[in-house]
C-alpha cells in the first residue's frame, strides 16, 4: 500500500521516493539542423567550408544560411555538433573517393577532425562523421563545418545534396 505524498493526476507521476512530481517539458534549445540544397564543388584535398544554404529547422534563427554558413548561438552553454559530410569526385562517372575528412571548427580553429581513408579500397561516395561537445558563450562564439574530398586522379571533391549539420544546446 503507498502512502504518496502530493496530488495524483493525469499530469503527475509517482517518483521513487513515494512522493508525485509534476512531468517538466524540458527542451535542448536552441537547436538547428541545416543540408546543401544541391552539390557544391571544390578542389581535390582542398579544405573547404560547407556552403549549407538550406535550414530544416533553426529553433533561434541563429544559423547564417546566406553568408556566413555558420552557427553563432545567442545562448551560453554546452552545445553537441553533429556533422556529416557525403563527398564524392566532380568527375563521379569515372572517378573514387580515396579519402574524406570532416572538421568542426569553433571561432576559426578545428575541435574536431574526422578522417575516413579509403585508399586500399576506392568507392564511388564516401561518408565521414564528426561529432563534437562544444562550450559556448551565447553572444560571439560560433562554429563553422568543413570538409575535405581526396580523389583517385585528381578530380575536383563534390560535396553531395546529403552533407548535412545539426547542433542543440544540452539542457542542465
């Protein structure tokens, strides 16, 4: 037999400690996902910036999709970055991918550097993932993604319309 303490309802739940708590609506914002509205082209083993210029979703309106390409939350905390780079050689119809890397860069310095080397065994598209947790101030710092494509004969890297970013701020 429980002996709860506070008030049961539909919006309460009994906790561990045989008391009823109030279910909280607790939400990692701000938080944006941004992808390449088609392909963007570069230079072989050229480290380039991802042009992301379309927003899935942008909770804060803090992704620049137009000049920047970057992410410059106006709220402090701790931020995880996800970013997933599909690359691929401009010349695809005769061309592999030895290589792909992914850098997340915070204020123009890389925190994180993926590297996927696929030079025993060339493919046609190549993946590469870079996750990072990132303290940021909320009013200047900002984080920008990169990515680097390393073709079989030189062809200029193809970043392809599924290159995508997300990020969202940890709740405490």
């Amino acid at each position: 037999k429980l002996s709860a303490t506070g008030t049961k309802s539909s919006s309460t739940f009994l906790r561990g400690d045989n008391s009823f708590a109030t279910v909280s609506a607790e939400t990692n914002t701000p938080y944006f996902e941004v992808k390449l509205s088609g392909t963007s082209d570069f230079g072989d083993q050229v480290r380039t910036k991802i042009p992301f210029n379309t927003e899935r979703f942008d909770s804060a309106n803090d992704f620049d999709s137009s000049t920047n390409y970057r992410h410059t939350p106006q709220t402090a905390g701790k931020y995880i970055y996800q970013l997933v780079v599909y690359g691929l050689s401009s010349n695809s119809a005769n061309s592999n991918v030895k290589g792909i890397e992914a850098y997340i860069d915070k204020n123009g310095s890389s925190v994180q550097v993926n590297e996927f080397d696929y030079t025993d065994n060339p493919i046609r598209q190549a993946q590469c993932v870079a996750t990072a947790t990132i303290d940021m101030n909320g009013s200047s710092d900002y984080v920008e993604f990169y990515g680097t494509v390393n073709t079989v004969d030189g062809a200029n890297g193809r970043f392809s319309a599924y290159t995508m970013a997300r990020g969202w701020r940890l709740t405490s």
